[in-house]
C-alpha cells in the first residue's frame, strides 16, 4: 500500500562528516541561553565555521580565543558551555548525541573546565593549565578551555594566561567568562509555577541562577526579602549601623552553610585517601603524613569561604541596587517593570519623598561599596559607611 503520509524534513547533518543528527532538530546545546538570539547566532555561525575550518575549507567567524562578558549571573558562563559543547559535538551542538552529554556533565575528554573557588587563580595552577591545554583532542576536534571568572587570575597568572593565547595550539581553543520574560521560560520548563517564575525572573534581573533559588528555596526567598527590607529601616544613624550587621551576618550565615556543604566531602575524601579507617602495615605511617596535605586542604577551604561571604554579601548589595533602580525609574515616570516584587509599596513610598539625585547617590554608595570589598576593605566598615550614605537625606 502505498504511504500517504508526507515525509517531514530531513535531520540536520553532520556538519563535519555529513552523519544526521539523533533526535531531530532543535535549540539544542543554546536552548538555555533565554533571551540571548543574537548571541546565540553569533556563536552558530562560529561553530559552523570551526566545523568548516576541520572539514580544511577557509572559513570566517571562529577564532581561537573568545572573552565572554556581562556582570555576575548574566549567563556568560551559560553561553561558554554552549558553545564549548558546539565545538565539540560532531553535529554542532545537537544536545543529545553522548559529546553533548559529557560536556553538560563536565566529564568531556576535551573539555577543560576551570571554576576558581578561591580568591584568586596562581600563576602556578595557570601554567599547568597552559600545559594540558597544549595537547591534541582524544576526539579528533578541538580542546576547549572554559576558564569561568577569569577576572580572578593574579597579575602573573593572567601574564601566563595572556603568552598562550597569544601562542595557541593549533586545535586549543580558550573560552574565557569576565564580569548581565525569557528567564520565566526557562524555570517553566523546569516545572516552576509560571506566576512564582516570573516574579523570580524579575528579582533575579536575568540571573537564571539566581531565579532558579528564588523560586525553589524558601530561605533565598526570605533572605532576598530582609534585604530589601532595610531601605525603610534607615531612619538614623543608629538604624543604619543595625542594618550594615544585619547584612554582614546574614552573608556569613549564607556562607557558612555552603561552606560546609563543601568542606566536609573534601576533609573526608582526603583522610579516606590517607588511609584513615583502613588497617595493615604502613598505614599508621601514611595518616601521620596527611598533616601537610590536610592543612593545604584548609588554606584553600579558608580561601573559598572569604570568597563565598563575599559572593553572598555582594548579591544583597545588588538587590539593594535593583530597589534604588525601580525608586528612580518611578520617580522618572518610566514605563518598566519593578524587580523589587512584594515591596513596591517601600518603593513608591520613596519615590515621593525624595529626588532622583537622591537615588543615583544612594546607588552610586553602593556601588562604591562593592569596589570596597573587592579591595579587600573590611566587610562591616565597608557596608556601615554604605548603610549611613543610604540613610542620608
């Protein structure tokens, strides 16, 4: 009998081999990117170009290194891996295909992920990285270096960093993140309401991250809501030194708890790695040895904390920002929608009494106090000086 039914369009090829891709059509590896077409664009006219470039054809569009940029939470990371795991997938980032897979995963044999969790990157980890970075793909593609908050390397390890850029290997390619209502469509299809969605999507200010524990976890959501509690609390001085604490420890709560979410795996792998709880010869020897390696372990635990509390506090001073934002975008009479959801009564209440010159300095306090602490400024003096700016007249 004959087939009556019309054939749909052909699976996309292989941009390299010419293979069809399992599974279809789609956005793939970029379905994540929410809001970001032309980025997206950009980055698919890239991998086609790399793919190109393998097939010996002359192509432009792609090179060897790429900076992608936009403050923290802006989904540059997002993106890097995107396009990483387009480069590296042979049907340019179809999503499903086991590349894809891997590289979601951060297990990709080509793939060199670096997430620094301290307060900065050292030249010697920067050199070995160069060295690992130099070698042939196990894949036959490219080797991918995605180097998340590349802004914390040292002077010497970005002079590192900056060499072998500027001397690539011939198939290393350097993906580097620097410190921006489609958010809501991305937590609606991981199953959030689409009302809580949005609203989180707005607090956030594009942070999908960010968005995704607002709208998940109760205690973000009420730490988020103290915060921007403290504009109406600011009635004096003494109101103001009350809320620089507050904030400083509620930071080092926030902190304290993913740190030993963290550090506690770590110490136990490493005595488990030692030999502690195992018995035989030589074992007693090998724990005594541990000390060295335990008390590197803590130096770098300690680093990541300072880190965290930083991180923490530096997302209440954002949100404090984004509540001075929505007070001067009412006081201009614009037509935007105000992040600060469940305050907006604190927000107009504000806005009438006092001037748009008044907001842009409150702002511009807490931007200064964000360089502050990226100098290494204490945090309470940091954040008091900031409390008693946003408190005056």
């Amino acid at each position: 009998m004959p087939n009556d039914t019309a054939p749909g369009p052909p699976a996309p090829a292989d941009p390299v081999r010419g293979d069809a891709v399992p599974g279809g059509s789609g956005p793939g590896v970029f379905g994540d990117l929410a809001g970001q077409d032309a980025v997206v664009a950009e980055l698919r006219q890239a991998a086609a170009a790399a793919a190109a470039v393998l097939r010996g054809e002359r192509a432009t569009g792609m090179t060897h290194a790429w900076l992608f940029t936009g403050p923290p939470g802006s989904g540059r990371s997002v993106a890097a891996r995107a396009f990483a795991a387009a480069l590296l997938c042979p049907y340019g980032g179809c999503g499903r295909c086991p590349s894809c897979h891997q590289v979601r995963a951060g297990t990709h044999a080509d793939l060199l992920l670096v997430r620094p969790d301290g307060l900065s990157y050292g030249v010697r980890q920067t050199r070995n990285l160069v060295l690992r970075a130099a070698g042939a793909p196990s894949g036959g593609r490219w080797q991918v270096v995605v180097f998340e908050d590349a802004d914390r390397a040292t002077e010497q390890a970005a002079n590192a960093l900056l060499k072998a850029i500027e001397e690539p290997a011939p198939r290393t390619v350097w993906l580097l993140c620097a410190p921006s209502a489609a958010v809501a469509e991305v937590l609606a299809r991981d199953g959030v309401d689409p009302e809580r969605a949005l609203a989180a999507a707005r607090a956030a200010q594009g942070h999908i991250g960010r968005a995704r524990r607002l709208a998940t976890d109760p205690e973000a959501a009420h730490r988020r809501d103290e915060v921007l509690a403290v504009p109406a609390r600011l009635t004096g001085i003494g109101p103001a030194f009350a809320a620089a604490a507050a904030l400083v420890k509620a930071a080092e709560t926030e902190a304290a708890a993913i740190t030993e979410e963290l550090d506690t795996p770590e110490r136990e792998a490493l005595r488990r790695a030692f030999g502690e709880g195992s018995t035989g010869k030589g074992v007693a020897k090998a724990i005594r040895g541990s000390a060295g390696a335990m008390r590197e372990l803590e130096d770098r635990q300690k680093s990541r904390a300072t880190r965290l509390k930083r991180d923490a506090l530096d997302r209440a001073l954002l949100d404090l920002a984004a509540f001075y934002r929505d007070v001067l975008a009412v006081q201009v009479g614009a037509e935007v929608e105000l992040a600060s959801s469940g305050h907006e009564r604190d927000v107009h209440r504000l806005a009438g009494s006092s001037r748009p010159e008044d907001t842009v300095r409150r702002i511009q306090a807490i931007m200064a106090c964000r360089e502050r602490l990226e100098l290494s400024v204490a945090p309470l003096l940091a954040v008091e000086e900031m409390t008693l700016a946003l408190a005056a007249s």
